[in-house]
C-alpha cells in the first residue's frame, strides 16, 4: 500500500469519526451553548474581561510583582459575574466538555500509536506490569 493510499484511508476514517461525534446528541447540545454564547456581546465581553485581568494578574505573579487587593477584587467581581451569567456559564461548562471529547480522542489515538494497535479500555488504566499499584 503506497502511503499516498494509506494517508487517504486514514483521512476518510478521521472524517467518518468527525461525522460520528457531530451526530451525537451532547455535541449537538455543546455546540448549541458555544452559538448561543457567540450571539450574546454582554458574555462575550465579561469573558474577555475575566481572560484579560486573569493573564495580567498571572503575568505579575510570575514577575513577582505586587498585587493590589484592589486589582484582585476587582478580578474576582468580575469573575463571579461572569459565572453567574447562565449563557457564560453555559459556554465554560460546553467548552470544558468539547476539551474532553477532544482528551478522549487524542488518549486513543496516541495510545494506538505507543501500543501498535487499537487499545482497549484496560490499556488505560495501570501502570504496567510490576508497578504495585492497585489498577
């Protein structure tokens, strides 16, 4: 099989995996939240906002500058409004389930490669023989 084959049969195989996970009824309900968050300009700001003093505040303490109190409140105001906003929250909760279909799909695909073939689902738990651990 030349590799010019092989990589085409890989790419329909990946697409027909793409087709399932979009047919699925929670993608479905994930990709719904993000929409609904992408109408909505109020979330989308106190998102960037939330983003934007998050990195400032993270960027000073890896300088090892101060932080106000004030600087952190005002943080956490804005935090905790952005969390109480059910359309933010909703896109969190969607964009932490999206990060873990894509987890799952990478774990499989990685393992298939350090294994040599498809893994099963005790593949995924142990550390391997003789490391003691109760897996």
């Amino acid at each position: 099989m030349t590799t010019q084959t092989a990589d085409s049969i890989i790419v329909q195989k990946t697409r027909e995996l793409c087709q399932t996970i979009v047919e699925q009824p929670e993608f479905q309900s994930i990709r719904q939240r993000i929409d609904t968050f992408m109408a909505d300009d109020v979330a989308k700001v106190q998102y960037q906002t939330v983003v934007e003093k998050g990195d400032m505040l993270q960027h000073k303490q890896q300088m090892g500058l101060p932080m106000s109190a004030e600087e952190i409140s005002d943080f956490e105001k804005n935090r905790d409004a952005l969390i109480n906003n059910p359309v933010a929250r909703d896109f969190l909760d969607a964009q932490q389930a999206m990060q873990k279909v894509q987890e799952s799909v990478g774990q499989y695909v990685a393992k298939t490669f350090e294994l040599g073939r498809p893994p099963s689902e005790e593949d995924f738990h142990g550390c391997g023989s003789g490391c003691g651990c109760s897996h």
